[in-house]
C-alpha cells in the first residue's frame, strides 16, 4: 500500500499514512464534534468541540500506529523484516517481509496488537480517573473517557478468531501447535474470515435498508474481510502449492526491458512482442541498472492524454519496493515476500548481481498447476543475462 504521507520510521521501517486515512479522520472528528461530546458534555461552544474532536482522533490515530508498530517490534524480535507501517481507512496494516517460522512467533506477533490496545484503554482510563479525582471535568473528562473505550473496542474486534484480523492470526497459531500443520490452520483461519465478512455484510445490509445510513460501513468492512481473507487464503495454498520449488524454477527468464525513458505512448505504438506474453517487464536506467518494474495494468491506467509525457520510470513500480529473490532460495520465502509486498512481482537475481528472472503471481500459479500451469521440480532451472544490474 502506497504511503501518501511519510510520518517517520519504527524498527527500520518507514512509517506513513495513506490518502484514505483523511476520510475516517473526517468522519470520527465529524461524529465527535457534532454528536457524542455534545450529547456527553453539552453547554459548549461549536468551535470547542471541534477542537476537542480533533485532539481526540489524533489521538485514536495516534493509538492505532502504537498497535501497528507493536506488531513490527515483536516481529523484528523474531527476525523477520518490516517493510512498512501504513494507517488508512481500515485503521493500520504492518507489511512484514516473511512469516513466522513457528506457531509460538506467529501468536506472540499477532497477540501483541490487541495487548497494546488494551493496555492503551487502560492508559486513557487512568487518566480519566486523576482527572476525576483532581476535579476536572467536562471536555477533558469525556476524551479520555471516550479513547479508553475506543481503545478498548478496537481491542475486541480484533480478537474476533476470524483472519486477517488478530484473533485469525491468534487462531492459526493454535491450530498450527495443535496440528503441526500450518496450511490446514491457516485455511480454516481465512475460512473464519469469510464468514465474519459475510456477517457484517449482512449485518450492514440489515441496518441499511432498515433506515440506518450508518449500516453502509460494517458492510464495507465486511466486504474487504471477506475479499482479504479469500486472498490469504489463495496465497496459503500457493506456498503450499511451490514448497520444495527454488526460485529458478518457477521464475521467467530473461524478461522483457524497457527504458525508463520511454514514453508509454511510444511502448503501445511500437510491437509488442518483445513482452512474450508476459504481462510484467523490468525497466531499466541509462546505465543499465534495474529501476523497477512495470505491468499492463499500470501503463493502462494512465490517461491517453497523458501517455505521449508520462514516461515508464513515472509508472514503474520503484526498485525500492521491488521483491529481490534469488534463483537458489526456496520459492515460498521469496512468495511471502511478494505477498508482504501486496503481490508485485519479483525480480531475481544471480550470485553477480545480474539480472537471471522475474517471478510474478501468474508464473507462481503456473507452477503450482494452475489454468495453463506446470509442475515445476526442485531445483534451479537454466536462466539468461538479460541485463547487468
């Protein structure tokens, strides 16, 4: 997920917030200043509320990055990499670049979220407790009063047993121990998932058509529940699918290069054979140096007007944010990278550095035998030097 806004780093990783963070900061700010401090305190001015709704979700915001980043912490601790935290509109997501290696990890990583946020609500309480007894009341009083119990509600969702939230990753981890079986535990924890998503479709839908306008969002939640957990789902069975590949055996390669330089305008105007099909090629600097990577849906996407000046360094996805595999490592440590990465694909590369292949999604699904796909052995298959990087 894109950051919009840098905000500073936790652990090494870059911390930010994404565009769609503003509208549920808009809509709890607007619901604070115009309902709940009213409703709670009364007898103030319009401008005081405002201000005291907006040092309020500041502060809830400020109590989701602390989650986020107790995540990231505990999984450093467990040496597994953090490539970002990010708060957008469905609170926070931590991207972690592998996965647990043991079912201890994978709860204590997942646990920790919800124990920061209740250790949270009982911060705020304590404050509202010396507020009480140091006899300040009004405004002061009902903030506290209201990030506690914020606090203490986003601890309880999450510990819904149901992935991607908390409670799921709690209940793979059980499973997981109690099994020794890490896809099993992780199916039936997205599994979970789906069904909570389809509860609070139907819970919205209920609430919408009843007259509630405020149904439109656990439907919307539940709509994106639903649609990450069937995806985690399909990774789990992916990683399963590939166990025992090398990254060279599933990768392409020799893919195609583009120029940075070049302008989308002149790659959809020339032949288009040299992407061999494929729908992901590596763009490369003047010097030869690998800058990132572009898809067919990413040159797509720009505007036809704007494709004779936008050039494919614009549209690449950066290098920085680019999975790095190598032909040799085992393809489900490269997956999981890829998957923390939010699916981009991967470009690899051998022992000098040089550019051997690129894995994406629809490579892994071919060598999982998928639609069109291979079974792939162990081992790393012939690759090409399609470029010094």
């Amino acid at each position: 997920m894109r950051q919009s806004i840098r905000l500073g780093r936790v652990a090494g990783a870059p911390v930010g917030a994404h565009w769609s963070l503003a509208v549920i900061f808009a809509l709890v700010t607007w619901q604070l200043a115009d309902a709940a401090l009213p409703g709670a305190y009364g007898g103030g001015t319009r401008p005081v509320y405002w201000v005291a709704a907006v040092v309020a979700t500041s502060l809830f915001l400020a109590s989701l990055l602390a989650h986020e980043s107790s995540h990231a912490l505990v999984a450093r601790h467990y040496g597994i990499g953090v490539r970002s935290i990010t708060l957008w509109l469905f609170g926070g997501v931590a991207e972690l670049e592998g996965e647990a290696r043991t079912p201890g990890a994978d709860f204590a990583i997942a646990a920790v979220g919800p124990g920061m946020s209740v250790a949270l609500a009982g911060l705020f309480a304590g404050a509202q407790l010396v507020l009480e007894r140091a006899g300040v009341g009004g405004l002061p009083l009902d903030v506290t009063s209201w990030l506690w119990q914020i606090n203490l509600l986003l601890a309880a969702f999450n510990l819904v047993p149901a992935a991607p939230l908390d409670g799921g990753r709690i209940l793979r981890a059980g499973l997981w121990k109690r099994s020794g079986d890490r896809t099993r535990a992780a199916v039936v924890a997205a599994r979970a998932g789906r069904g909570f998503g389809v509860v609070l479709i139907g819970v919205g839908a209920l609430e919408f058509f009843t007259g509630s306008p405020i149904g439109l969002w656990p439907a919307v939640l539940g709509w994106f529940l639903f649609v990450a957990a069937g995806a985690e789902e399909s990774a789990t069975r992916q990683r399963d699918a590939v166990a025992g590949l090398r990254v060279g055996a599933v990768m392409t390669p020799q893919p195609p290069l583009a120029p940075d330089a070049m302008t989308v305008a002149e790659l959809l105007a020339g032949p288009i054979a040299w992407w061999y099909g494929r729908q992901t090629a590596v763009v490369v600097g003047p010097t030869g140096w690998i800058a990132g990577t572009v898809t067919v849906d990413r040159i797509r996407h720009v505007p036809e007007p704007a494709r004779a000046t936008t050039t494919l360094g614009a549209v690449a996805e950066p290098v920085e944010r680019t999975p790095v595999g190598r032909p040799d490592e085992p393809m489900t440590a490269l997956l999981a990278r890829m998957y923390a990465a939010g699916g981009r694909p991967a470009v690899v590369l051998d022992a000098e550095n040089r550019l051997a292949g690129i894995v994406t999604l629809d490579d892994v699904a071919r060598a999982a035998g998928g639609p069109g796909g291979r079974a792939g052995a162990d081992g790393p298959a012939a690759w090409g030097e399609a470029g010094r990087t």
